[in-house]
C-alpha cells in the first residue's frame, strides 16, 4: 500500500475534496514535494467522485518511485472504497 487515507462525509451533495499531508519523516524537502506533486497529479487524472465527502490523503514515501499507473489505480479504488464506507453526515456508526 503506498496511500493512507481517512475522511468524513460533509452534509451538502456534491464532489469529493481532497487534502494531502505530506510529513518530514518521509524526507527532505524535494522528496515531500515531489511526493505531493505525484499525488495532485494523481487525483487530477480520477474521474469525479460523488458523495460529499472529505478525504485527506497521507502518501508513503514509496510514492516518489513507484510506477504512475498502478500508483493511480490504488488511489481510486481506495478513494471509492473510502467514501462508501463512510457513515451520513451527523449519524454515528453502528
């Protein structure tokens, strides 16, 4: 797994918002920057989600090396699976 991710579900309909956190664990300052460069680049080429959610997403510093395609694949199912799994808006999981 190269992602982490948590998130909530907002009241409003609408798209997914993402948030990216990139710690200095994972290294200098242009290894985190090209990290979170692969990532927007990653999210901007899903298609759109729906559901009103929000999703941060904390990479792992594999992600600076890893292969494009599979990296994009892992992302969206891992998104999807996200926000189907989230409880509405206000209720408490059961």
């Amino acid at each position: 797994l190269h992602f982490t991710a948590f998130g909530r579900r907002r009241g409003a309909e609408g798209g997914v918002r993402f948030g990216i956190t990139v710690s200095r664990k994972l290294g200098p300052a242009v290894v985190r920057n090209r990290i979170r460069r692969r990532t927007r680049e990653l999210l901007r080429r899903l298609p759109e989600f729906s559901g009103g959610c929000d999703i941060v997403i904390n990479p792992r510093p594999a992600v600076a090396t890893a292969g494009f395609l599979p990296l994009g694949h892992e992302l969206g199912e891992l998104i999807q699976k996200l926000c189907a799994s989230l409880p509405d808006a206000g209720k408490l999981p059961s």
